[in-house]
C-alpha cells in the first residue's frame, strides 16, 4: 500500500534530520575540501526544514558578510567557527545570544 502524503512527508522530515545529522558528525571542515558537492546538498536540506548551517549563520552575522576588521574579502562560504581571515587574521566565530 502507498503511504500517505502525511506519512511520506514525516519519513522524508526524517531523512533529512539523519542526513543533516550525519553531515554535522562528518564535519564541515573535513568534507568542504574532498566533498564541496555534499555540503551543497547539506545546505538544500538544512534550507528544506527551515534551518541554516553554521556556515551560512556565521557569514550572515557579519555586516555584508566580509571580515569586520579589514572589510576585504567575502568571508568564504564554507567558513567554520575559529576560522581566521585569510588577509589579516580575524577569528570567525558564531554569534552568541549574550553578546
Ligand atoms: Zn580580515
């Protein structure tokens, strides 16, 4: 029997979370150089279930996305907390609720 749209959507909701789950295990930082493509889809699926990823609520915290200290380069897309800036060394890292 086919299942119901109701049911297909929870199994399909499931699968991303896994996915999405398994991606955040593998890490950002290990697969951005052997696997841009996946983190590609990871982004689709995080976007399907109304989320953002890290790296894209770290970009989006900085005015224009680009490093706050020397305003020069586009801050990369696949940037992970810790990270500095490539032209002068600025620490990347995700904003806080008590900043
Ligand atoms: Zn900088």
């Amino acid at each position: 029997m086919k299942p119901t749209l109701k049911v297909q959507l929870r199994q399909t909701r499931k699968a991303l979370r896994e996915f999405c789950n398994d991606i955040e295990a593998a890490g950002i930082e290990n697969l951005r150089s052997d696997w841009p493509d996946l983190l590609v889809t990871y982004e689709h699926a995080k976007h399907a279930m109304g989320e953002k990823h890290e790296s894209e609520i770290i970009r989006q915290s900085y005015p224009e996305e680009k490093c706050p200290d020397c305003n020069a380069e586009p801050i990369p897309r696949w940037i992970i907390e810790g990270d500095g800036c490539q032209n002068c060394g600025h620490v990347f890292c995700v904003p806080r609720k008590n900043d």
